[in-house]
C-alpha cells in the first residue's frame, strides 16, 4: 500500500456515490458520474457489520490492541512509538479526505492523541466524541476510499497468484455492482487480503484472493456473488480443517458461514 494515494487519486473515477455527499463531506467531481454502486447503501452495510450502526462504534480500542481502531472500516491509528504488522489506515483516509477537499480537524494529524487503551477511556477531552461526529458525516467519503483501498490491493494479488488473469476477472466482475463491491471489501475486513505468509495453515491462505482463486468459471451479476458466497465458505471450511487442534476453531465456523451467507443475499 506504500503508493495508495497517487493510485487512489488516478481510480477515484470508477468509485462514484449515487447519491448526494453527506453533510461535512464534498463528493469529488469525477464521483459524479454514472456508477452501479451505490455508495450510501454500501456504506450503510459495512458500517453496520463494523460497528453495530451507532456512532459509538465509529471510535474504539479493542482489548489487548495497541492502537484505536477508527470509522467504518476499522481504520488502524498508531500512537506514538508503536508500530506493528498491520497497515495504518487512517492516516491515509486523513489524506484522502484533505486530496477532496473536505475539513479535517488538526488533531487527525500525527499519531494517535492516546498512548494506550487506559488512555483512550479516561480521557475527557472530547476528542473521541469529536472524531465520531466527522466520521459519521463524512460515511461516504469512507466508503469510497475503502473501494478505492479494493481496487489498489488488486495487483498486488494478481501477482501472487498462480491464475492472475481468473483473479483480476473475477475481481472486476463483483466490483461491477453494489452486492459484489460489498462482497470484496467485507471480506478483507473479515479475512484480510490473503497475500501475508503468515496467514497460512498447511501452506493454504484463507483471504480474498484464496477466495477469489476458488471461485469456478467467470460468473456475472448475481451469479458472481452467489459463487462467492460458495467459494468463501469453501475456503472457511478448508480453514478450520487446517487450524491446529490447539485453536479450537470449529467453535466460530458457524458465525464465519453466516457471514460468508451474506454474500449471496438480494442487494436491496
């Protein structure tokens, strides 16, 4: 991701809202034209896998993390001095945002304005409160940088993989559409991308380009997100089969083939 932004500013034309900009947030001009996704609704639909739908999920600290976890898509915000495997995120949407022209509070700059989790929960200042109200005005400035993350994430992938042309074929395919476009970015908030060595059991991944690499023939449309559907609750299952004994991971397929259920749902 070390090129995201030029990438994301030289994509922004296939990522267009199909609805107004929310308040505090100004749709950039190659976002208006013609577009199957529909940006309100996908943005809808992560915020609610991602945090329930409430504000108050739109700033978090999760037990045993080092960082706060931001906005829809979980945006990753180190504090000063920690650094780890995970891609920080947020500071690439603050970069994104200012690319559009849309205010961002001079505190979003630098690293995060907690050093721990202790921190974040004993602080009166108002920050936090602050930060859930831009974010939740600006949902779809986030979702559009999100598919933009999709799309930038997509050679990376084709490389890795054995079948690069079935990769990218099938990748465009779902962005296509609003249902499929929701398939690819849910299930790298899920699973993640795929592509780290260290996410392997018996040398077998479990990302979205595992997924995409399951996936049979060059479906359309709705066929493209119901062999999704299947091609990701066939890789959970190879998973699961594959995890250590010790990990007891049986104990979250159902939840997991729930999810990957949602995939091959009508878009509304």
């Amino acid at each position: 991701m070390k090129h995201l932004l030029p990438l994301l500013a030289l994509t922004l034309c296939c990522c267009t809202a199909a609805s107004s900009s929310p308040q505090g947030s100004r749709q950039p001009a190659a976002s208006r034209s013609t577009s199957r996704i529909d940006v309100t609704d996908l943005g809808r639909r992560i915020w609610q896998n991602e945090c329930a739908g409430s504000v108050q999920g739109l700033v978090s600290w999760n037990a045993g993390e080092a960082f706060p976890s931001l906005g829809i898509g979980h945006f990753i915000w180190y504090p000063a001095g920690v650094r780890e495997a995970f891609d920080e995120s947020f500071p690439k949407l603050v970069a994104y945002a200012r690319s559009q022209g849309v205010q961002v509070p001079a505190y979003f700059h630098g690293p995060a304005p907690w050093p721990t989790k202790a921190a974040f929960e004993a602080d009166r200042s108002g920050k936090a409160d602050s930060m859930r109200r831009w974010l939740s005005n600006n949902v779809a400035l986030q979702t559009r940088f999100i598919i933009l993350r999709s799309r930038a994430a997509l050679p990376a992938m084709a490389r890795a993989s054995a079948t690069p042309q079935a990769v990218i074929a099938r990748h465009k395919a779902l962005a296509a559409t609003t249902q499929g476009m929701y398939c690819l970015v849910d299930y790298v908030n899920f699973k993640g991308e795929g592509l780290k060595p260290e996410e392997r059991y018996k040398g077998q991944g479990w990302g979205l380009l595992q997924v995409l690499e399951e996936m049979q023939g060059f479906p359309q449309g709705r066929a493209a997100t119901a062999e999704f559907s299947r091609a990701a609750s066939a890789v959970m299952r190879r998973r699961v089969a594959n995890a250590p004994a010790a990990r007891g991971e049986q104990r979250w397929l159902a939840g997991w083939l729930n999810r990957c259920a949602t995939y091959n749902q009508p878009h509304k």
